[in-house]
C-alpha cells in the first residue's frame, strides 16, 4: 500500500510565516510615514489656497483679511472647505499677510506663508 500525500510541511509553512512576518515589520513603518506625509500635504496645500484665496479678496476689495480654520470658508472667495485635521491661521497686516498650516495628523510640521518673503517659507 503506497500512500500519496500532498502537502507543505510544518517547516515550510513557518518559514513562509516568517518571511511574511519580516516583511511586515519593514513595511508598516513606511506605510505610516506616508500617511503622515499625505497629512502634510493637505496642510501645505490648504494654505496655498487659501493664500490664493486670499490675493483673489485682495483683488476685488484692496484689503486682506485675517480668518481662521473655521472663517476662511465662509470669508474667501473659492474656498469651500478645509480639509479635516487641518489647523490654519491667517493675520492680515496693511500691506500683506501671513499664514500657518498644521495637520493634527500629520508629522507636526508647520508650513508658513508670508507675503512679504515671497510666499510659503
């Protein structure tokens, strides 16, 4: 009597449990440092809208205005929402105007924008 058994080993299947497991452990970090990268990048770009935003009111009214996370949707022209996470701020001066952007998810990078330096620093 011939037994034909098909099949993995138990030593097969904990080397390919383990290979899997490795590869795991390199890739999780790097999938969460893109992430808060992707965070970044909504703050960096909600501030340059809104810096835009900003020049399009400055256009139209000759004054800037200062405003808030929460105020510069309903005070800009052409913003209609921030993205969620982001913390941005806006001082208007006579002549100009500067701004911040955070995203609470995000690495904790803070972009500035500053009209008098030419824009985002």
């Amino acid at each position: 009597m011939k037994r034909n058994e098909a099949g993995f080993t138990l030593i097969e299947l904990l080397v390919v449990i383990a290979i899997i497991g490795i590869l795991a452990a390199i890739a999780i970090p790097q999938f969460a440092e893109y992430r808060a990268r992707g965070f970044d990048a909504r703050a960096r770009s909600d501030l340059r809208n809104v810096a835009t935003a900003e020049e399009a009111y400055f256009a139209d009214y000759e004054v800037y205005k200062s405003c808030n996370t929460g105020s510069c949707p309903t005070l800009l022209p052409g913003i209609s929402a921030l993205s969620q996470s982001v913390t941005l701020e806006i001082t208007a001066t006579a002549t100009g105007f500067t701004g911040s952007s955070t995203s609470s998810r995000g690495s904790g990078v803070t972009y500035q924008w500053d009209t008098s330096l030419g824009g985002m620093q």
